[in-house]
C-alpha cells in the first residue's frame, strides 16, 4: 500500500501549522548542526521521517490541491518549520501562497538563493535567511533581504547590521536555556511572553 499521511501540514503549539521536510535538504552551518531542535523529540520518530520525506516529494510535484485546501483559511504556515526548501519545491511554494492570499505563509533557510526566490514574491510570502555566528560572512556579503540571527548562545554577540529583524536565543524541547541575556530583537514566543508566532508576526511584519 502506498504511503500518504492524512494531512500535509503538521501543527505545534509554537508555529500553529508547519510544512515539515527532512533534514538532509538543510546546509546546516557548525553551531546549527550541533544545536539543532530537529534532531531530538518527536522529529526522530520514523513515522515523522516519513511524512518529511513525503511532503519533500508532494511539494515537488505536479499536483498541490490537498495542500491548497489545508492552507486556504489558515492564518499563517510556517514553511520547513524543519529541514529545508530546495530548489525543486520553489514554484509550487508561490502558487500555494498566490492560491491562499489570505494566509501569511513565513520561514527561514541557510541558502540566500531560497530566500531570494521566495521573499516578497507576494504579499503573503516572506522568507529570512538564517544566520549565526558560525556564518561564513562571505556568505551573506551581498545578500540584501532580511535575516534572522540563531541559535544564539550567552556568548554570542548580535551583529549591527539593519538586515536583522529578529534574533532566537536558543532553546531546547520549548525553554531558552539559562543564562542566555536578552535581546531587544529576540522572538518573545521563543521567551514564551506571546502565545506563538501568529501573535508574535515578527518573522513577517517588516
């Protein structure tokens, strides 16, 4: 029998709905690799690695209408709220987001050529690069889009740079672990002061 969860989306209390993708599309940098969020809890389970790698294949074909409909009253989506896009899954991200005006669809990636294929193709589609100190500052040399800055460790210094809209103290199974100070732009529902990121908007309100 073929293999086909129930729903594409996936839902947690933090991002509300997510679309989840495996973990071998990301290019992690050196802290991102160590500290990932993914690797532990539930996104280990293979029943979780199985619909990532279906939902990589689902977003890279021909045919999105169930995901369409799951989208279409939602307030916001979080796109790869693990793994990452690849290219392959670029045009059908802006025919979802161009089919649900109504929905915010938000995320972030380590590749600048994602975040320039997708940030700001729509109204309703807003993608940040990720970085950390561990970037390559070539890497984001001319990149001109919005970043956000994480995981970001108590000796971790936040660039000056106007790119920055919000910053991700990290965190472990929902809790910033201690000892890391606060910062003007840090992500209040990683601190647990809104209830989420549908309150929040800061990864997509600039």
């Amino acid at each position: 029998m073929t293999y086909a969860p129930q729903k594409i989306i996936s839902e947690n209390p933090k991002t509300g709905a997510s679309i989840n993708l495996p973990l071998d599309h990301c290019a992690p940098t050196k802290l991102c690799k160590m500290m990932c969020y993914a690797k532990s809890g539930h996104m280990i389970l293979p029943t979780t690695k199985r619909k990532q790698k279906y939902v990589s294949d689902y977003l890279a074909g021909n045919d999105i209408t169930q995901l369409i409909h799951e989208c279409f009253f939602l307030p916001s989506v979080r796109l790869n709220g693990s793994g990452d896009l690849l290219k392959k899954h670029v045009s059908n991200i802006i025919q979802l987001a161009s089919t649900c005006l109504n929905t915010m669809f938000y995320g972030m990636t380590r590749k600048p050529y994602i975040a320039e294929a997708l940030n700001n193709k729509l109204p309703n589609l807003k993608f940040l690069l990720s970085v950390d100190a561990s970037t390559p500052k070539k890497l984001i040399k001319d990149y001109t889009g919005t970043i956000c800055f994480g995981p970001r460790r108590a000796c971790d210094k936040v660039p000056k740079d106007k790119r920055i809209v919000v910053v991700f103290p990290y965190h472990c199974h929902g809790t910033v672990i201690q000892g890391i100070p606060k910062h003007p732009l840090d992500c209040p529902a990683v601190r647990h002061e809104v209830n989420g990121c549908h309150e929040c908007k800061r990864c997509w309100n600039w």
